[in-house]
C-alpha cells in the first residue's frame, strides 16, 4: 500500500474571496487573513505527519502549503490537475452578477455536480482529473503514508465524495469547506473512509 491516508487542506482566504467574487482558475492573492489562517492550521496538520504535500499550481494553493512545508521541513509538489474548478464565463464574477445575468443557474449549478457553468467544467469533471493524482498515488511504489493535497473547496468537495463513491445525485448534499480547514480520508482494503470533514482551527 503506497498511500494509507490523504488530508485535503483548503487554501487560506484570498482577495476574491473576500471579495466575494468567484475564482475558478484565476490566480488570486492570499490576504493577510489568509496568510494567518495558514500559519494557524499549522501545528493541528503537523500532527498528520505527512511524507508529502501536492499543491495545486495557483498560487493561494502554493502558498497555503509553502507555510506548512517551510515549517515541517517536507517535500513539495506542484500539479495543475489540483486546480479549482474552471468556472468558465462566470469567473471574475461576484455572485449577483452571474444571478443577474443568469437566473437560477447558480442554483441549478450548486445541485446538479454533472452540470457546468457556460464554457467551464462541471465537479464530476473536476473529481475525475483530481482524482488521477490520487490514483497516481496509489499506484507508486514510494510509500509515503499520509500525503497532503493542499487545494481547493470547490475540488475537495467533488474529490471527497468521488473518493467515497457517493452517488453523484448526492454529492450536493456535502457542505463548503471554509478556508484552511480540511478532510480526512483514510484509505483501508482498496476503499477510502471519510474520518473528518471540514475539520479546522478556530480562533
């Protein structure tokens, strides 16, 4: 068994985020509060004891694990397939804006994990190309233990349930996970178990 357990670590909160406006692939900036939040899961992920940390390559996911891989002294990889979903005509976009120009698909976006917004990718796409980097995994001859995706809500949502082989019908059913907090998948006779879901620091 090359990977036994998988912690999927949010990235800290971000311009947009604060904002209010939807990301998708643009390559927003940490806040100060991101930063912080960051330093802050520290000491709670450290007990993990992850042999590898994976990042996506947008930058207030790298920048999230750099905190935690300068601290504990593990090796960092960078892959795009960890990217947060791609919203296509609705990034950049607050909210009301795509409400204004759309109604009701953000809504029919939020409970349908098959459906896309207009030129971008729908959470099944999304869990299936995350979902390699875990299969990658798994297949490796390394034996790393615990590794560390550090990523994003909109991913860990669709890889969490796609990992458990929840119905897809039911994945709408899992909640956000807030910035910086995280999931806890252990993996036992070829199946991964949920352990902790949008577990964090608070304080």
């Amino acid at each position: 068994m090359s990977v036994e357990r998988i912690v999927l670590w949010r990235h800290g909160e971000t311009d947009y985020n604060a904002a209010g406006r939807m990301q998708g692939h643009l390559d927003s900036a940490l806040t100060e509060v991101g930063w912080n939040q960051a330093r802050f899961a520290v000491a709670a992920l450290t007990r993990f004891e992850p042999d590898l940390v994976i990042a996506s390559d947008l930058r207030r996911a790298t920048d999230t694990a750099t905190v935690l891989t300068d601290a504990i002294g593990v090796p960092l990889r960078l892959d795009k397939r960890l990217r947060e979903t791609h919203l296509g005509e609705w990034q950049g976009m607050t909210g009301a804006e795509v409400d204004a120009q759309a109604p009701g698909e953000r809504d029919r976006w939020r409970l349908d994990a098959a459906w896309a917004p207009p030129g971008g990718e729908s959470r099944v796409d999304v869990a299936e190309r995350a979902g390699e980097v875990v299969a990658d995994l798994v297949r490796d001859d390394e034996e790393y233990g615990t590794v560390l995706l550090a990523a994003h809500g909109g991913l860990i949502l669709a890889l969490t349930a796609y990992l458990v082989d929840l119905p897809v019908a039911l994945w709408p059913s899992l909640g956000g996970i807030g910035n910086c907090h995280w999931v806890d998948l252990s993996r036992r006779d070829d199946r991964w178990r949920l352990q902790a879901y949008n577990a964090g620091m608070t304080g």
